[in-house]
C-alpha cells in the first residue's frame, strides 16, 4: 500500500469516526440522571452528605457529576476517593467507562494511574484514604469537586484528617465541592454518621425504591422485589441489616459488628500497677494493603490483656518493617516479649525467613485457622472486661466499626472495613497467657485462741469418733490378736 492509499483510508476512517461521534447523543446530566440525582448534584451548597441504600443509583449520580463537570471546566482538578484504589477501581470506574463508550465522549483512561484526561485538559483522579501517606498525595492540588464514597467505612481520625488538613485547603482556590456518601454501618458511629445531621453540610437520602432503573432491568415492582428477599431470607422489614442495606435507614445492629467492643467497658488510659509485663507482637503482612502491628501486654498475675502499642503502614520496604520490629524489640526488652507471630500466607513466608536470616528476629508463623472460633473467644474476653484497647488509637476505631458482610453467605467480614489491625490483634491476642491466672488465696492467720478452739473441736470430734466405733464392734485389735 502506497502512501497515497494510506492517507486515503485514514482521512475515510476519520470521517467515518466524524459521522459516528455526530450521530451519537450529546450527554445531557438532566436527561441522564433520575429525579433525586439532579437535584443532589443541581444543588449550590458546596459540602454535601448523600446517605442511601444499596443499588440507590449513587455511584452512577457521581459518576455523571464528574465528567459534566470535567467536560465543561478547562484544566481543573476532580477526585473520587475510597479507602483503596482498588475499590475506587471496581466501584465507579466501569460507570465513567460506559458513559463515555455511550456517548463517545473521546476521554482519554489511564489505566496504569487511574486517572482520566478530559478533552479540555481537566484531569480526574481515582484516590485512596486508606492511610496518611496515601492522603498527603492530595496535597497541592486545587480540586473543584472530590467525592469521598464508602465514607461510612473510614476511620474516624483518618476521614477527620483527610477532610480538615488535606481537601479543606484543596478546595479554596476555586469553591471547590465536597460529598460524602455511603450507606449506614452497623455501629452507627464515625465521621460520616456524625456528618449527617451536622450544619456545615447539606442532606440528601434516597433509596433503590427511587431507582427506576432496578424495576426495568428485574421486571417485577419493586415492591415484589423486596418481597421476595425477605422472603428468600426468613426476615421481616424490621430486620436491622435490611433497614441498613435496603432503606439506608441508620439502625445499630451489635450482632452485625464482628467485635462487641464497649469503649466505656474495655477503653484504657494507663497500664495498671506495677508489674513486670510480657508482650506478644502480632504482624498483618501487606504490600498494596497496609503492614499492620499490634503490641498486647500480660502478667499471669491478673486475667487482663492490654494492647499498648500499634502500627499501620502501606508501601513498606522488608528492610524499614524489619527496622520497626528492632525498635520494639529495643523497647520492650528481648527477654519480655513472649512471642511474636507474622502472617505467613502468600509472600509473608519469605518475608518471615528473611527476618530470621537477615535481621535475627525470631518469629512465629501466626494461627490463622479457626478465626470464628478465636472472635469469639476474643468477644467473650471483651464481655467478662478481659481485653483492654487503648483509647483513641486506631486499633480501637478499626475494631468499632468493622462488620459482617450482609451479602455473603456465613460469616466474612465486610471487605469495605478495614481489617489489617484487627487481624494483627487477632494473631497476637491466640498467644497470650492471661488466660492461666489463678485467683491467689490469701493465708488465714489465726489468733492463739482461735488456734485452741479448732485444736479443741478436733480432739473432740476424734474421740466421739472412736467411741462409735467402739460400740458398734469396730474397735482395733491387739496386735497379739491379729496372729
């Protein structure tokens, strides 16, 4: 093919692309959207709460937002952030996806950084909050609007700081537009619990009853839906996870939470007396999830077990965790730490060999089978005031908040919670020794009178006692009788 002929077919390919993307629909965000929608996104206040149910058409509202916004701004800045870019990945990036493909809107998807370039230069970026150095990656950047979803699954410090040091700042230059949105979890506590009746923000709640989209795709009422799941389950609607899941109605459900921690019975400010404690290390190996470390505190001289000490970090090098773990072990003493267990699934048996031949740090590869049987003798610990969390370290939100997951058969935890904590707690907590206390009985000391009394009522009680025996025939025999 000559030259001639090559540019002959491009010019007929890019015509044709030409008439295609003219016949092609025009993306209109108010023809688009539902109802509810628009006026969620149509509204001027700039920070925002959208609390829903499941399958409530909330994803596909932020997704519309994004990209009329990004098709009508020149050079500005948006972000969706979960608590990982994965979930950020599975959640809204197939949604921007078929708009895009629908009405050939000739965005540009990076699918390496997660991000997309719009044809007027805006850039929209998938985030992650999981951690402090993933949110300071926020920095810098003057955004116009930032969606924070599954907000009702982050840690109450992390969200706090996210949104107060990191996006408040990001906003100013251009009155810039804030939303959390999420459905109701089973604790009802958090940022995003608090943030739904808070003054700064505005409220929006809808449900999948006002999703018409669900009718046309199951083609039954929704009201047949609904009665066909709780039918299907065995459940009634004043099930707590159904008022959750399916009314985005905020109702605690302590059965729906996989740790019944009390932060007024089980929180603690300071170690108690003056013992000599021993410590077992428990380590949540993760690379692209975060390493985790939980520190527990026990003397066999009372039942109680504390968890003094935690860490939580992504991106880690062998080398820097291994350096952290020295420090503990500097800090703590070698010959106080009981143990400590490393989770040994995937690449954490390689990494446990190269603590041992490269750092000298002794590990044990950490019990992992039986974990429901271990939750719930850690439950039963945290019920009989066994278990003590340190108050307002993040051990104790991660433990507060994390719940089953309502959609999966038995019991798996909620992958949209974090869990790295938890798990390291978990390891550790199997190795404690606090459950071999034994009550020790204080001596009786006795006055010299009472020593009489009792030496007295013995005498007695033996003499009345061979006397019986006596008369009933049973005396003892000489010995010259027994021959």
């Amino acid at each position: 093919m000559g030259w001639e002929e090559a540019l002959y077919y491009k010019s007929l390919y890019e015509a044709r692309k030409a008439i295609e993307k003219a016949k092609a629909k025009t993306f209109n965000i108010n023809e688009f959207c539902f109802k509810e929608q628009i006026e969620f996104i149509s509204s001027p206040k700039r920070f925002k709460t959208l609390s829903k149910s499941r399958r409530a058409g909330g994803t596909t509202a932020l997704a519309a937002w994004f990209i009329d916004r990004g098709l009508r701004t020149k050079n500005g800045y948006f972000s969706y952030i979960t608590l990982d870019r994965g979930t950020a990945e599975r959640i809204i990036w197939p949604e921007l996806q078929r708009i895009s493909q629908a009405y050939q809107l000739g965005l540009q998807f990076n699918y390496q950084k997660l991000w997309i370039e719009f044809p007027e230069g805006s850039i929209f970026y998938l985030a992650s909050g999981k951690d402090r150095n993933e949110i300071n990656k926020l920095r810098g950047k003057p955004f116009q609007l930032v969606a924070i979803d599954e907000a009702q699954s982050f840690r109450d410090s992390l969200i706090t700081e996210l949104i107060n040091e990191v996006l408040e700042a990001s906003l100013i230059d251009y009155g810039g537009s804030l939303v959390l949105c999420g459905t109701p979890n089973a604790s009802c506590s958090g940022y995003f619990y608090r943030s739904i009746t808070s003054q700064q923000y505005e409220h929006f709640h809808w449900t999948m009853r006002e999703n018409p989209y669900i009718e046309k795709k199951r083609g039954m009422s929704m009201d047949a839906i609904i009665a066909d799941h709780l039918k299907s389950k065995g459940i009634t609607e004043d099930d707590p996870t159904f008022q959750r899941e399916w009314l985005g109605k905020w109702v605690r459900d302590d059965n729906a939470l996989v740790y019944k921690f009390d932060s007024q019975k089980n929180g603690y400010e300071d170690l108690p007396g003056n013992f000599d404690w021993n410590y077992v290390i428990g380590i949540d190996l993760g690379y692209d999830d975060s390493d985790a470390i939980v520190v527990w505190a026990f003397n066999q001289r009372i039942p109680c077990i504390y968890q003094v000490q935690e860490f939580k970090q992504n991106g880690l090098t062998v080398s820097e965790l291994a350096k952290y773990i020295k420090d503990l072990i500097d800090q703590y003493g070698l010959k106080n730490i009981y143990k400590i267990v490393v989770d040994t699934g995937g690449l954490g048996k390689k990494i446990h060999e190269e603590f041992a031949a490269r750092w000298n740090i002794q590990c044990f590869p950490a019990q992992k089978s039986e974990k429901l049987h271990y939750i719930s003798l850690y439950n039963d610990d945290l019920k009989r005031q066994r278990i003590f969390i340190k108050k307002g370290s993040q051990y104790e939100e991660e433990l507060s908040l994390l719940q089953w997951d309502g959609d999966a058969i038995g019991k798996i935890e909620d992958p949209s919670f974090d869990n790295h904590l938890t798990d390291a707690g978990l390891y550790a907590y199997r190795e404690c020794l606090h459950f071999l206390h034994k009550p020790e009985v204080e001596p009786v000391i006795l006055t010299q009178a009472q020593v009489t009394k009792q030496w007295a009522s013995t005498v007695m009680e033996r003499t009345l006692e061979r006397y019986e025996n006596y008369n009933n025939g049973q005396a003892s025999k000489n010995w010259w009788e027994k021959l």
